[in-house]
C-alpha cells in the first residue's frame, strides 16, 4: 500500500492552511516536504486535490471527497495511539467531549461528575464553544463527541436527541413588563421591547429566534452577547429581556435578581442533542459515555 497516514495528515494541514509553507509549520516539516508528500500522495490517487491559484490551494471537487476519510483515517489512528499509550486499559483513554455554550457552563459539569463518581477517575478534555464551532470541531474529529442545543445541518455528522430544555423570558423586577399587573404579557407587549440576544452562530440564538418568530414576527435588539452569562446579568441590570433556559436563569429567579414573565406565548422548549462523526470509530470509553448520556439526569 502506497498511502500513508503522513500524506493523509500533510494534506489536512494544506486543506486547512491552504499552503503547504504554512502547513510544513504546522506538523513541523520543512516545506520541500510538506510539497513533496502532497505530490505522492496525488500521484497516488492520480488526481489533483487542490486547485492552484496565486500562491493559494483550495480544494477542489476531488479534494473535498477525500477530506472527512482523511479525517476519519487520523482520528482512528490517533484512537488507536491514545488507546494503547504506555500499555493503558482502554477505560483509561481519555475523551475529548466539546459542548456548546449553555450545555457546557450548566450542565456538562454535573453530567462529568456523575459519571466519574459511576465509572471512577476517567481522563477527559472539554471543549466549550458555540454550537456552530462545536459542529466544526466534531466535524473536523479534534473532539470524540459533541453536545449542543441548536440544530445541527452538518452531513457528516451523526445527530441524536438528548434533553428536552424549557426556555423562559425573563427580566429584572423593575422593568416595566414586570411591573404590569395582572394578566399575560401579549405578544404585542413582546414586540415592542427590547431584547438581549446572543451572538449569529449560537444555538441559544437560534432556537430563541426560532421559538419566537413566528409569534413576534420580529426582535428589536438591546444588545448582542457572546454567552448568556452576560444575557442574564444584562437583564438583571435592566437593560432589556432575554428568553434564555431555565438552567441558566433559576439561580437569579431563586434570588429574585430576575423575574420569570408569564406571556400569553405557547411553552418555548428546545432539544438538546447528541453529535459525532458518522464514520467515528466508538471506543469502549466512548460508547459507554454515549449509553450514560441517555440515562442521564434519570440515573442521578
């Protein structure tokens, strides 16, 4: 066989780089290399892989059937080394676990802990980032397992549902939808303020807009944040309402830092789900973390 797991990894590193100067740095080649692998590894395939233009390549239609085997081919290779490093058990291997904002502040936490406290001292990395970046990087295999809570349209990417999440409008006490009395507040009443919104590319973005749209038609913008512990203390401070889940909120309810607004809207919930690559190859470790994830919160 002609094909080697380095000329598969030197044309990662030139998909992602879009160089083989900056890819030869990346893996710590020098760029005669770098160029010289890429060229077998075509002259193996006996197609190019990248179109040259200017001093840039970019994949092309061939490159970009090649790219998620590639992908998948290291990440098991990379299983494999992680699973017999120093003659260690395969319970012993360390996961790498990405989870989107909200997930991975409030409950990913309490999710690890249960499961150590189960299955004893297992070795893992977390990842937290918005949703769009936790699909790339399950997309990209450099985590084993992604949890996220907006949808997920990536094709090569394994979806599966997880919790159901409730999400409520809230506010400060002082605000003037809090101090209405009596009654729902319409939707009309929801048109017209001002909400805290997270940032394009979260989950919680889109499942609010999602949730509310329909009804409201439209959202006027307070602000934007890149996580929704800021949303929750802007909104505590009076600067607008949010619609957040009641994972991240309940601590500032319970302190009446924030209200819950009651509103004549149908119940706004969301799933959270499960992601990983449709080719990843499960370890032992990794499938039994799948199999607690769906007893979970149940088996606490």
């Amino acid at each position: 066989m002609r094909l080697t797991l380095r000329q598969l990894q030197i044309f990662l590193a030139v998909a992602q780089s879009g160089s083989t100067t900056a890819a030869a740095v990346d893996i710590s080649l020098s760029q005669s290399a770098a160029s010289a692998a890429l060229n077998e590894l075509e002259s193996v395939l006996g197609t190019r892989l990248f179109d040259r233009v200017g001093k840039r390549l970019l994949l092309n239609d061939n490159g970009r059937l090649l790219l998620p085997q590639a992908r998948q081919t290291i990440d098991a290779a990379r299983s494999i080394e992680r699973q017999f490093a120093q003659a260690a058990p395969a319970s012993a291997a360390g996961l790498r676990i990405g989870a989107s904002t909200t997930i991975g502040s409030y409950l990913l936490p309490a999710l690890l802990a249960a499961y150590r406290a189960r299955f004893g001292d297992a070795p893992m990395r977390a990842t937290i980032a918005n949703t769009a970046d936790i699909v790339a990087a399950v997309a990209n295999y450099d985590v084993d397992i992604g949890f996220i809570e907006g949808p997920c349209h990536e094709p090569e990417l394994q979806v599966e549902p997880w919790l159901a999440d409730e999400l409520i409008i809230a506010c400060a006490p002082a605000h003037p939808l809090a101090a209405r009395d009596g009654g729902r507040i319409t939707a009309k009443a929801l048109r017209e303020a001002e909400w805290l919104l997270r940032e394009p590319g979260s989950g919680t973005r889109e499942a609010v807009e999602h949730a509310l749209i329909s009804h409201l038609h439209h959202l006027r913008p307070a602000g934007e944040f890149s996580n929704s512990e800021a949303i929750k203390y802007a909104a505590a401070e009076g600067l607008g309402i949010a619609c957040l889940s009641r994972w991240v909120v309940r601590d500032l309810i319970e302190s009446g830092k924030l209200v819950e607004l009651k509103t004549t809207l149908p119940p706004l919930r969301r799933r959270f789900y499960t992601i990983r690559g449709r080719r990843k190859m499960l370890s032992p470790n990794l499938e039994r973390l799948l199999r607690f994830c769906q007893e979970w919160p149940q088996a606490v």
